[in-house]
C-alpha cells in the first residue's frame, strides 16, 4: 500500500512540477498533477501485474490523452496544458539514457536492446495519445449527429 501510494504521490508532483516548467496556467497546475498520475498509475499497476512495458506505456499514454481531454472540456482550455505535463512521468528516459551510455562505452550490442525498447516504449506513448484522441474525435461527432438529429425532431 505504502508503495502504491509513493507512486500515486510522485507521481503527482512529477507532472504537476513539469506543468510549472512548460508555464501552464497556474490554476492548472493541480489539474495536470492528477492528469499525470492518472497515467501513471495506470502504467505502474499494468507493469507491476507482469503486462509488457511497452503496452502498459500505451494503456498509461490512453489514459492521459482521456483524463487531458476531460479536463480541457471541463476547464475550458487547451488539451495541450495537460497532456504535456501529464505524459512526463511515462517518458522512457532512463531506458534511453542506458542506451546511450553503453554506445559512449563502445557496447553496441547492448545498446542495441536497450533503445529498441526506448524506442517501442516512445511510440506507444505516441501511439495511445493518438488513439485517444481518435476517440474522442469519433464520440464528439457521433454526439453532435444525435444532438443534430434530436434538433430535427423537436422542430417538426
């Protein structure tokens, strides 16, 4: 429980802390903190119950496109502010920073692995941001159609 907890709290500060450095609004910066422990959590308890790492990525980047997407129509302002900082946390860093450390020891063989999972890990990240927003995209319109619709038969 302590241990899921830090992980909740961290991450929190985490994504809340990057939304002060990319200069999000300051009434936001709360908003972001909860956007990117949602992420986070979900990639945390997906990889701690033995899902590879590069879906649980995907399922963590999903969840921050979501949760961003809620909080923009909620707060009314730019998806970008929360998705930004709340993606932080799942940012394969130190997988790319191995990397490069065993090129600078001339280990290419086991640089090799380690940015190709840098690598999978980033394009999931992509990946369940663009999926998300898709989505979101194909459930907004499929409401304006029903709302549309609903106009039509009330005007009749």
């Amino acid at each position: 429980m302590e241990y899921l907890l830090s992980q909740v709290i961290f991450s929190f500060i985490a994504s809340a802390g990057f939304g002060v450095i990319f200069n999000a609004p300051r009434n936001s910066l709360i908003h972001c903190g909860f956007v990117g422990m949602v992420g986070w959590i979900s990639y945390i308890l997906l990889a701690d119950s033995g899902v590879d790492p590069v879906i649980a990525s995907f399922v963590g980047a999903f969840a921050v496109a979501l949760v961003g997407h809620i909080m923009a129509k909620r707060f009314r302002m730019p998806m970008i502010i929360f998705s930004v900082a709340g993606i932080i946390p799942l940012v394969p860093g130190g997988l790319a920073y191995n990397a490069m450390r065993q090129v600078a020891e001339n280990d290419y063989l086991g640089a090799i692995p380690l940015a190709a999972k840098a690598f999978m890990i980033s394009g999931a990240i992509a990946m369940g941001l663009v999926f998300a927003e898709v989505l979101v995209q194909i459930v907004m319109k499929a409401f304006r159609k029903q709302s549309v619709a609903a106009g039509n038969e009330v005007g009749k």
